[in-house]
C-alpha cells in the first residue's frame, strides 16, 4: 500500500513539474527587448549638372559621367530614441550610443533596451549625432570622386556637429512574445542629392584629396548637413524570443 502511494505521488508530481514547464514556455512576457542598429543604403550616386534658382537640382546631361562613392561610412552615435504615442499617451524609450559604428558592416552593432508590451502609433526612429572635441568625430564618410573625364579623386566628408536623423516607422505592436528590431538607415545618396558636378569641381584639394569640413569647403559641406537630417530611413521587425 505505501508503494503504491509513493507511486502515486511520484506520478502526480512528474505531472505538475511537466505543466509548470509548459506554462512556463508559453507565459507572455510584460516587456520585450528593443534592439537599435545603423547602417546605410545606396553608396554611389551620380551627380547632375547644375541647380537652378529654386534650389532644385536638374539631371538636363547625361549621368554617370561624374559620380561619389562612398567606401568607408563610419558613425559615432550619442544616443538611440524611439518616440511613439500609446494609447493617445506619448512614450519614449532611449539606449545610449555605440562607437564606431560600421554602416557598411552585413551584420550592424546594436545596443537595447527593453519596451513594455502594447501598441504605439506614430512611431519615429531617432539618431542623434553630437560634437566631439576629439577625433571620434559623429560621421565620417570616405571614397571617390569620379569626374567626368573619368578621372579618380579620393573625397572625404568629416562631420563633427550636434544633429539628430530622424524617420518615420510604421505602428508597432509589441506582444511579449517576440523581440524587436528598429533599424535606422542613412540613405547615402541623400546627403549629395543637391551637390553638383561643379560644386565639387571647384572644391580645394587637400594632398590631393577632396576633404569636406566646417572649415576646407563649406558650400559643400553645408549642403550636405542641411540635407543630413532628412536622410534617414526606418525598418521595424518583430522576431521570435529566443
């Protein structure tokens, strides 16, 4: 008889371990990870002729006879933010930068935080780039100037000033269950979409290499920081808790 109690409470206990298990595996998380990464687009770009008065650039010639690519894209970020608003309520949640972030890497860096479960509306990505005092300068972008003749000049863009990109994101649900990505991309295209051939033909040559600056060439320069902040993009994924 006391065999077979012990049995019986052997049983019942391998039984409530195996439920405690199960519910324990399928148990719905309060908060999910939230991971941030950079990372860029579109490296090369053709540059038009000339701009007219209102500022807009017009392809009048045929492109592909000058154009920038950039090979090394390096950033230095302060800061990570997600902005939304949940249930009509603003929220936020932020993670401190990363340093020298490879935009170029197949496989982005990334830092986290953690998001309480619910749905946000409104949602935008934020990147925000601050001044540096030493050489880890917020963004740093290398490559070549193809002129039209053919010719091949290395160019350099070194930003070292206060700016944040901001992008749009689609509505996010966040259930518990799975994790989330924000990924932010700088669309490298954008930050010369208003630069000309002659702009960059008429820029000083630094042991013979465009360098682009507060201070070596500033039309240029301050062109692409206007158009800095408007050059981000946004991919939201959800994935499976591991």
């Amino acid at each position: 008889m006391k065999k077979e109690l012990s049995l019986s409470l052997a049983t019942a206990l391998l039984f409530s371990l195996f439920f405690a298990g199960c519910k324990k595996d399928t148990a719905v998380s309060a908060t999910s990870q939230l991971s941030f990464d950079m990372l860029s687009d579109n490296a090369s770009a053709n540059l038009s002729a000339f701009t007219n008065n209102t500022g807009l650039t017009l392809n009048s010639t045929p492109l592909g006879t000058a154009s920038v690519t950039w090979t090394t894209a390096i950033a230095n970020v302060t800061k990570f933010k997600l902005d939304a608003k949940q249930g009509g309520v603003p929220f936020e949640v932020t993670a401190n930068g990363l340093s020298n972030i490879d935009l170029f890497a197949i496989t982005p860096a990334s830092i986290s935080a953690v998001i309480p479960v619910g749905t946000y509306t409104g949602v935008e990505l934020h990147v925000v780039l601050a001044k540096s005092t030493g050489t880890a300068f917020p963004l740093v972008l290398k490559g070549n100037y193809t002129t039209k003749a053919g010719n091949v000049v290395p160019i350099e863009f070194d930003f070292n000033e206060d700016v944040e990109i901001v992008a749009t994101a689609a509505d996010l649900v966040v259930d518990g269950k799975s994790d989330v990505l924000a990924n932010i991309s700088l669309h490298l295209n954008k930050l010369i979409a208003n630069i000309t051939t002659t702009d960059i033909d008429q820029t000083a040559r630094t042991n013979s290499t465009i360098l682009i600056t507060g201070a070596i060439n500033p039309t240029v320069y301050n062109k692409i920081k206007t158009d800095l902040q408007l050059s981000g993009g946004s991919n939201i994924v959800t994935t499976v808790k591991k």
